[in-house]
C-alpha cells in the first residue's frame, strides 16, 4: 500500500460494482450438514459489531466504527435494510447487509465471512444467494462498492459472480486506523 509523505495517508482506491439481473448460470449449492441463513431483525449493538468485527477485522474495516451505537442502531434498524447470517449448527459464520432504501436499487452494504470458513466456497454460495434474493423482491440494480483494503480476493468473486466495475476512484486518505483512534479517544 502506498503511502503519502509518510504521515500517515495511504493511496486508497475505492472498485464500484453493479449487476443488473440473476447471471445465466445456475445458483450455486452448498453441502455443509445444518447449515443455514437467517435473518437478523433489529439486531442488538453488541451482536452487530461481533459480526462486523469478526468478518471485518482481516481486511481493515472501519466505517461502522467511526458510528456511535446510537447512530449504528438507527441504520441497521431501519426496516429497509437487512441483516441475514448464515450459521453452522448455529454458530454465525458471517453476514450479510442489504440496503433496500433507495429500491429498486439495492446495495450490498458489507458482505463477508469468518477467517476460519475462508477457502469453502460459502462466501461464494452466499453472494449468489444474495444476488438471487435481490432479484426475486424486484429489485432492478444491485451495487456495491470495495476498497483496496479488503481481502484481495473480494473484487474478483464479486467479478466471478457477475457483478461489472463501473467507477474506479484513488485518493490519498488518512489511514482507517487513525481515523478510528481518534474517534476511540473523543468518546472516552
């Protein structure tokens, strides 16, 4: 990763994607004894950022860091957005965030899986399976975005599984980890 007169800027660039129908191939399977999806309604804070924590902190997420419980609560409680799981004798395994609010564009909001599941083919069963969902509510494009500090393998699954990059941005911005110490520092 590239830096900027190493004061702690970072070169980050930000992949825009879109689909815009279920891709012609079939929907994938998964053969993992008890496993299944669910949907989370108004999640507790503290089980939220477990999930965001767990799947997130390989790869440097932090913008639902930098949000209060306050302001988290109130966006993962609205009843357009959507929280499914999917769990392994009931075990969560990772998640998935759906934004309905600007229907019928939808927004893969954050999408990911625990390290210990990587390598199973469950993060691919899971997009294909969100991407179908989508669909089916009658959704007409269905976007995300991802950054070069998530798993290098997120824009190529997100390109296997039909999605086409529409905008490419880089910037120089201060490193996420700055951002959220001085956040950890206001609030204590």
């Amino acid at each position: 990763m590239e830096t900027e007169n190493n004061n702690e800027q970072i070169l980050l660039t930000t992949w825009y994607l879109e689909i815009f129908d279920i891709p012609p191939f079939p929907p994938k399977t998964i053969s993992i004894q008890n496993f299944h999806v669910e949907r989370i309604e108004k999640p507790p804070i503290h089980f939220y950022r477990y999930l965001y924590d767990t799947v997130g902190s390989p790869w440097t997420w932090w913008e639902r860091k930098l949000q209060s419980d306050e302001h988290l609560l109130k966006e993962i409680h609205d009843s357009k957005v959507e929280l499914y799981v999917p769990y392994i004798h009931f075990l969560p395994m990772g998640m998935v965030e759906l934004d309905f609010r600007q229907f019928p564009e939808v927004q893969l909001a954050y999408f990911g899986i625990f390290p210990e599941y990587y390598n199973q083919k469950i993060g691919g069963y899971l997009l294909d399976w969100s991407i179908r969902y989508v669909f089916s509510k009658g959704a007409k494009r269905y976007w995300l975005h991802t950054c070069s500090l998530d798993s290098p393998n997120a824009l190529p699954a997100y390109q296997k599984a039909g999605f086409k990059l529409y905008k490419t941005i880089e910037e120089y911005t201060e490193h996420p980890e700055v951002q959220v110490r001085r956040m950890y520092k206001k609030w204590n």
